[in-house]
C-alpha cells in the first residue's frame, strides 16, 4: 500500500529520531499531533490495519518493565505493516559482559530501521544516537523524558478540548521521579497552557517557577480551576528515602476522590499514565468515574505511537 494516504512530510519535520517534547519544536510537535489525529481516522480508532510501514523493520529494546509503551509499540507497528522484533534484556548476551552499544549495533547490522528504547539511565537513548544510525525513539528514560506518554496525553486533551492554550493543566504526584511529568510540561508550555505541578515539597521542586510552571503543595486549592489533572504514580522505585511518612497520609492529602471531584469544574478531565495505584493517587471510583479519559489515552497511545514510526521513517527516507 503506498503512503498516499497521508500528506508529505512538512519540511518543519527535521527529525530522524524522538528523544523527548524538550528538544521538539512547537511546529514539531503540532505536526505530530496532526498526523496521531489522522492515523487514529485512518485506523478507524486504531482498530484498522493500514500498511503503510511495510518492509520497515523495528525493534523494541526494554531494559525496564512496561506493559503499556511495549504492547503499544508493538501493536502500532504492526497495524503500519511492519516487521517487530521484541528484545529482552535478561536473556540477551548483556549477560555475557557484552556492551549495551555492541548490543545495539549487533541488531542494527541486521537491518533494523527503529530502535524504541526503554532504559533506566536517563541519555541513553541520546547515547545510542551518537553510535548507531538508525531511528531511536525514547519509550522512558529513567525520570528524564517520556514523549510519547506526554504526547498522547497531549493529544487526549486536545480530543475533548479542542485547544490546549489557556487551560489550566495540573500534574500531581512524583514530579521529582516523572519521565512522564517532564514530557507533559515541555509540551503544554509550548502549546500555551498554564501548568501547575503539584504534590508534597519533597517530590515537588521550587525550581519550575523558573520554567514558568505554577507549584502548589495543595490539591484541595488547585482542583477547583484545574481544567485537567493528570495524576502520576509515586514512583518507589526510584527513590532512596521516603518523601512522605506513609502512603495512608500521601492519599489523604493527593489521592483524587469523590470529595474532590465534587468541588471541581463539572466538565475537568481525570488523566493517569498509568500503571495507577488505586488508593494512593486516585480511588476506584474516579478512575472508573465518567471525567476518567485514562482507557482514552490508552488507545491515543496507539496513534501517537503510529504517527511516531511513520514521521522518523519519512525523515530518515528523505535523507538517504
Ligand atoms: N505509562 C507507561 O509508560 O506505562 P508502562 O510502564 O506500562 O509502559
């Protein structure tokens, strides 16, 4: 099937590789956006497969756990006709004392097109681009940056939104460990919305002020005019100390429950990358709730996802 389907790739599209929403231009970003927005037409809701990927070779290599990025990746490329390769770390040659590098330019000498990456470190992804010369797209790097999580999130609020600019956006949880956090912010700051990190002083820095994001230490203050909160997992496994005396305290004072669902704006929107924690960061009844848009971003994830495989493939075609 040819890519006719689609437009061409705008010249604003320079990229051959996505390492994060920080490095992305805002036309970047509105092209991405554009084309999730057409793959999810052209998918019937990312149910339909269009391939337009085919002979495209892509590999997914995860050095963390993830249920949704890897199946998610996976499913998007394939739906786009292309060939996935899965690679596991724990039983690959790593385990041999071979480089992380040496791993990557094994599979990319047999012809691999994308390598999506998964790791702890944060820069490694931006490490891999300095050794290999195919396409590399970040799936989370330690807590530095997440995009495609940022930029489905984006996309989800655009669907029931129309524009992002001027609506107030609350990230509340573990900024401090969020991959996830980080993506959404260098995102909606370049798309005009005002943001507002939220959770306690030790998981929530001073510091975004500077990046004219809005820090509050309060939910019950910002849930009244919060336009979306997008709730974020404590992230225990990256923390050496305990940032809150109990997780039963943390979720009296963060968890979004029905209570404060209440004093909200009747249409807010509840988001959550995932995987949620019921009781801590939000209770059962809102995450199932009729505000909850979290299987939405699920399946945004896919067209995200698709339009990401497709725009680094172009970028890359266009340069050879
Ligand atoms: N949101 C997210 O990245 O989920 P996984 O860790 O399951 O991939």
């Amino acid at each position: 099937m040819s890519d006719d389907l689609l437009p061409p790739l705008p010249q604003s599209w320079q990229t051959t590789d996505i390492l994060g929403l920080e490095n992305l231009s805002l036309a970047e970003i509105r092209i991405w956006l554009d084309y999730a927005f057409r793959f999810k037409k052209l998918t019937n809701d990312c149910s339909k497969k269009v391939p337009i990927l085919e002979g495209v070779t892509c590999t997914n290599l995860f050095f963390e756990n993830s249920t949704r990025t890897r199946v998610s990746f996976s499913l998007a490329a394939k739906r786009l006709g292309a060939e996935v390769v899965e690679f596991s770390a724990s039983s690959s040659s790593l385990s041999k004392g071979e480089t992380f590098i040496d791993t990557a330019k094994t599979l990319e000498a047999m012809n691999v097109d994308t390598m999506v990456v998964r790791h702890q470190t944060p820069g490694t992804p931006q490490l891999l681009t300095e050794h290999i010369g195919c396409s590399i797209i970040n799936a989370g790097d330690g807590p530095h940056e997440h995009p495609t999580q940022g930029m489905l999130d984006i996309m989800t609020i655009c669907q029931h939104r129309t524009d992002i600019k001027g609506l107030t956006i609350a990230l509340v949880g573990d900024i401090a460990h969020s991959r996830t956090a980080r993506s959404n912010i260098w995102g909606l700051k370049k798309l005009g919305a005002h943001v507002v990190v939220c959770g306690p002083p030790t998981l929530v820095s001073r510091q975004w002020e500077r990046h004219g994001i809005e820090v509050s230490y309060s939910l019950d203050d910002i849930v009244r005019r919060a336009d979306v909160l997008n709730l974020l997992r404590i992230q225990f496994e990256r923390q050496y100390t305990r940032p809150f005396p109990s997780v039963h305290e943390y979720a009296l004072l963060y968890a979004m429950n029905r209570q404060r669902l209440e004093m909200a704006k009747k249409d807010i929107l509840i988001m959550a990358p995932g995987p949620i924690n019921r009781g801590v960061e939000i209770t059962p009844e809102v995450a199932d709730g009729p505000h909850s848009v979290i299987l939405n971003q699920v399946t945004n994830g896919l067209a995200v996802r698709m339009a990401a495989l497709w725009l680094v493939h172009q970028a890359a075609k266009r340069q050879t």
